[in-house]
C-alpha cells in the first residue's frame, strides 16, 4: 500500500507542477483552458499535500522514521495550565 500511495505522490505532485505552470504561463488559451489547468493544478497539490501526509505518518509507525514529538494529552493539558505563570 505504501508504494501506491508514494506512486500517487509522485504523479500528484508533477500533475500540480506542469499544469500550474501551464495556468501560469498561458498564452493563446482560452479562459477554459486556464480555468481546467488551474484546477488540475489545484488538485494536483491537494492530492501530493494527502500522499505526503499518509507517507510519512506510514514510515513513523513502521518505525523507518523517527516518529514526531508530540505530547499526549495531559501533557498538552499541564503546559496550558502554565501559560501566562511566572516563574
């Protein structure tokens, strides 16, 4: 599953990059054509920004990654009770 998600990454994010530059640069093209680029560009990043996201939280539970600090909950909740005390 992961090398699916990695291969829809890769065409996401080159299907975001070639056709914004298309919307971009644009000359001779109908406002449709612009519209239909800017929109599969628009997909394109939203599509890579959900690979990359699923990738990396597939490579911290499989352990190949160090996972993110993060805090748990009572962690979070303690920290935010001291906010604003001075020491």
């Amino acid at each position: 599953m992961t090398k699916a998600i990695a291969i829809i990454n890769v065409i996401a994010w080159a299907g975001f990059w070639s056709f914004g530059y298309l919307a971009l640069t644009a000359e001779g093209f109908t406002e449709t054509q612009i519209v239909t680029a800017a929109l599969l560009a628009a997909f394109g990043l939203i599509t890579g920004i959900i690979a990359y996201l699923r990738l990396v939280r597939g490579s911290e539970r499989s352990g190949y990654a160090r996972p993110s600090k993060r805090r748990t909950r009572e962690q979070r909740d303690a920290a935010q009770a001291q906010w604003g005390q001075v020491e």
